[in-house]
C-alpha cells in the first residue's frame, strides 16, 4: 500500500519523481468518472424524455481532451510513454542512453509547441470573446486547460530526463 492509502502501490519507474503521481491519478479518475457519470445521465434522459442534455457533448470533449493530458503527463512521470525501441535496444547502453536524451528532447519540444500555440488559442478566445456553439460558454475556460497542463507536462518530461542523466531512472 502506498502512503496515500491508495491500493495501487507507485510504479517504480515513479520513484524519481518529486511529486506524487496520484496527483494525476486522481485528476484522471474524476474526468472518466464525470464523463460516465454525463454520458449515462444524458441516455437515460434521452431515453426517458425524448431530449438530450445539450451540455454533455461540450463537456464531455472537454473532460476527454483533459484526460488525455494527464494521462500523458502520468505517461512521462512512470517512463510508460509510447515508444519504439527496438533499435535502441541492440545498442550498447551509452546509445541507449542517447536514444533516451533524444527522445526526451524531441518530446519537449513537440510539447513546447503545444504549450505556446495552444496558450495563443487560449489568449485569442478570450481576447476576442468567442462563445461555444451548444451553450455559450466563453471557449477560453475550456482551452485554457492545454497550455497550463502542456507545463505540467514538460515538468515531467524535465524531470524524466534529469532522473535519466542522473542514472535514477528505473
């Protein structure tokens, strides 16, 4: 059992990380709880009543884009991101390690970009004041989300490949 009395013990590619992973679990379990909890409601009315709620399908992408950014960040945090290693595994273990930096590098770049473009779509929606189609809602509190999960992010990734040049990555 971990500390936080949860009975998923850490994973040990976690160990490095300064900031507990739960943190990403538990925003992770929230969003998939609520996009169940919506998505039901929503058929069970539409069942019911003939009517849909007309706010699921707007908050659902929301929570399901949110999701996924935590997922990537708790991804980067346990070293379980996608990747092809089966050249980087013939190498000897200074190549592997220069396949690692790389990758590492390559992520935060591509996530850099997210960070900026996305805060740009974000400054752009609220500056300009667009609204969303099914309720109206200002698009910025939903866009807003990318680039400041985008840095939660990079942290991990920064923290994943310090861990690596350190040699306390497992």
């Amino acid at each position: 059992m971990s500390d936080t009395g949860a009975d998923i013990p850490e994973k040990p590619g976690a160990k490095h990380a300064r900031v507990p992973i739960s943190l990403e679990r538990a925003a992770g379990a929230v969003a998939m709880g609520l996009i169940c909890l919506i998505s039901f409601a929503n058929v069970v009315v539409r069942y019911a009543t003939d009517v849909s709620f007309a706010f699921t399908e707007e908050f659902s992408v929301f929570l399901l884009v949110f999701m996924t950014f935590v997922g990537a960040s708790l991804a980067f945090a346990t070293n379980e991101n996608i990747r092809i290693t089966f050249l980087a595994d013939k190498l000897s273990p200074r190549g592997r390690l220069a396949c690692e930096v790389v990758a590492a590098l390559a992520s935060f770049l591509m996530f850099a970009l997210v960070v900026w473009y996305s805060g740009e779509l974000s400054w752009d929606e609220f500056r300009f004041g667009e609204t969303s189609p099914g309720l109206g809602y200002p698009t910025w509190i939903y866009t807003v989300w990318l680039p400041i999960l985008g840095i939660v992010i990079l942290l991990r990734i920064l923290g994943r490949l310090i861990a690596t040049l350190r040699g306390t990555a497992s």
